[in-house]
C-alpha cells in the first residue's frame, strides 16, 4: 500500500517531510488538511492523528505522528534512502538524533510562537501578543547563534561538517523559512546578524532543488497575500 | 574508556539516564553537576556540553547532549540493553520514537514551567509567576489525559501494551515524579483524575527497582525540606 502523507505546505514540519519524499523517490500520496479551516480538527482526521495536527502518515496500517519519528521511519524503511540522510553508524546517528531533540525545546517553539504574535495570530481568531513576540525573537536570535557555532563551524555546507544534508538540516530549515512569512523589517534585523545561516539555507535548496522551491511555493504565496495586506 | 554521564539527580532527563545505565549494567561513571551552585554554566562544564545543561555524556571522545539522544545510543551501543527498551524492529521503534519527540513540546515544557513557577523559582534568583503556573497546569493536565487515552489504554503494565517498559515509560515517569517537590495540594488535585498514570509509575518503579528509589533519593530529600521551609 502506498504511504499516506497528511500534510499542509504551509507547516514547516510537513514541508520537511513532502520533501524529503520526493528527493528520495519515496513513492507517496500527500493528504492535504486544511488548518485555516480547522480540518485537522474533524473527527475523521482525529482517526488519523489524535493529537488533530499535521503531519502525520499512514504506511500500511500504522498511523504516525511528530514529524522526525516520520522522517526516521521513512529513512529507515524506504528502500534506497542514502545514507547521508540519517546514517547508520551509531556515533553520526546520534549526533543527529541530539540536533533534532535540541530542536524541540529551542529553534521550535520560538520560531512558532513568533511568527503566530507578529503576523498569523489574526488567520487562527487569535490576538498578538507583543510580549511574547518579543521573547521569542530573543530566544529565535540565541538559537540561531547556537546553530552556526555549534553545527555549522567550518567550511562544510551541511550540519557537522558533512559534505550531504541529514534529515536535520531539512527539517531545521524548513523550520527557518517559516520566517518567508515574517514582516520584511523583522526578517532583516534577525536573520541578517546570521550569514552562515542564510548560507546553509541556500545550501539545502540547491540539493533538494526542485522540490525545495516547489513545496515552497504555497508558502511563497501566503507571503505575496500577506505583504499586499501590510500594504492596504 | 569509561562512559562518564553528567548529571544531576534532581533534574529528571538525568535519573532517566542513571536508573537506565544501572538497570542494564552499564559500565559507567557518574559526574555531579551542581545547578544551584551554577556548575553547569563553568568554562570548565561548557566545554563537555556548550549548552549548559545536564545531562551529558562522553563515551570515547564522543560528546552528547539530549537525553533522548543519550538514552537511544547508550541503548544502541551497549552490550546485553534487553530489545524492550529501545525495540530493533522499525514499528515498534517508531512508536517509541513518537512518544518521546511528543514529549518535548507538551509533557516536558508544562512540567518544567509548573515546577519552576511553584516551588523552585526562587532557588535559582527568579520570581515566581502564578499565571505561568496556572496555564502550565492546564497543559499538564492535557498531556497526563492524553497519556491514558493515547499509550495507556488497556490493561498493559507499560506503554503501547508492552509487558516490559521502554526508554519512552522512563524518560516520561522521571518527568512526573518531578511531582515530588509540587505543593501537596497541588499534586492531589493534577494527579488523582489520573490513577491509570499513578499505576504506571508504580510499574515503572517496580520493573527499575531498587536503583528508581536510590536514584530518586536526592528529590525525596528535597521534598522533605521545601516541606519543612513550608511550614515554617
């Protein structure tokens, strides 16, 4: 049976996944749910996913969630998968696997919590809360800093001096081009402080490139509506 | 050489990692790391975990942080790790795997944030903050119900109806036994709607054994004495 993709271009963590499949000809059907509608709350998506969030798979009867499970799972059980992407040696494993557990607590939350307080709030019935938005950008900035002096020391173009992306450079930049969706100014004055970040973004396009751009567009069509609304 | 684990038995990523490497026979070495002295913030500390944050560990040259992270590799590259822990099978591991990105985001940030805003804040220089104290209850007991109806359900011991307990039951026990040094009051009223979680703790305690009550023993003593400073 074919895997079974639930998903929303707009969410970073299913961009991650979308892509992920397509590079590796992961042979899949991408489920579409609609948040601004609420349809990861309906009865009939909570069979998928009880947690009602995106994304999540079906591959032959077992239902998962929480996107770096999935791309584990899909890593490990695809045929043909290179190893780069999440290797088998237990040392390079591990030091993925603590990437992506970092990347719950730190680049995660802030990265949510910002965009939700600065621009989306409204889309969800929500009020901003410019406080928050305020945290979050210095928690985003702290966690930005740990990133290039942690993982992306040297010359390499990946995460920990690799030479191929892992599934930790995917999804922890799909999480930052969430920020497409920020307000030009604030883009500028986060992102600018941080070279080898805006590098390294380039650099995963490039080697997932067309899928990168394409997964991407429904985001890049969110930011046009958006900046045309600013702009009213 | 030695696995060294850095740790504090107050901090509850920490006995996860302890009470795993001494129920499995480990060969390991426990390093204390003082966090009210602010030992984990010292050049010396950094230069093992350059987040500042125990747990961490160093197996042959190699640094880790993330207590997942430690928890899968210990599993993986241990000699004699039982396959209940860490499941080889890629099912079973996605499930376990699942559960333990979950927590991150909902179990872990509510119970941190409880905690902090409580009892402990002042013993690290800050002050206590009720609303963040009351939004954190709300999600805790959010994440404790969808516990019981997600991994408890059914009469199995452990998770996903396991006779035997996983990395996942550990790591998510030692968070709630965190629970030791909330206010009375307030353990009555978060815990006792949960007695499927109050079992399964038991059952954890039980298949760990003596080492859960020896490693605990540091956070029964500091129960007694924020108890004491309460009734001063």
């Amino acid at each position: 049976m074919t895997l079974k993709v639930y998903a929303n271009r707009l969410s970073q963590p299913s961009r991650a996944i979308i892509i992920f499949c397509k590079v590796n000809g992961v042979d899949f059907e991408e489920i579409s749910i609609d948040l601004l509608k609420g349809e990861h709350k309906s009865p009939e998506y909570k069979e998928i996913n009880p947690m009602a969030q995106v994304p999540a798979i079906v591959d032959d009867g077992l239902k998962l969630s929480e996107s770096h499970t999935i791309l584990r799972y899909i890593a490990e059980t695809s045929p043909g998968v290179p190893d780069n992407w999440y290797p088998a040696d237990f040392i390079s494993r591990a030091k993925v696997n603590s990437i992506l557990d970092w990347h719950h607590s730190n680049l995660r939350v802030s990265s949510v919590t910002f965009v939700m307080n600065t621009v989306l709030a409204p889309k969800f019935g929500r009020t901003m809360n410019p406080q928050a938005a305020a945290e979050a950008e210095k928690s985003l900035s702290s966690s930005l800093s740990i990133i290039e002096s942690m993982w992306l020391n040297g010359d390499a173009e990946f995460f920990l001096g690799n030479p191929k992306p892992s599934i930790a450079d995917l999804s922890l930049v799909c999480e930052i081009t969430q920020s497409e969706l920020w307000r030009e100014g604030d883009r500028e004055r986060i992102l600018r402080p941080h070279p080898k970040i805006l590098q390294w973004v380039e650099n995963v396009k490039k080697a997932t490139n067309p899928y990168f751009d394409e997964v991407h567009e429904a985001l890049y069509k969110m930011k046009a509506l958006l900046k045309a609304k600013q702009s009213e």
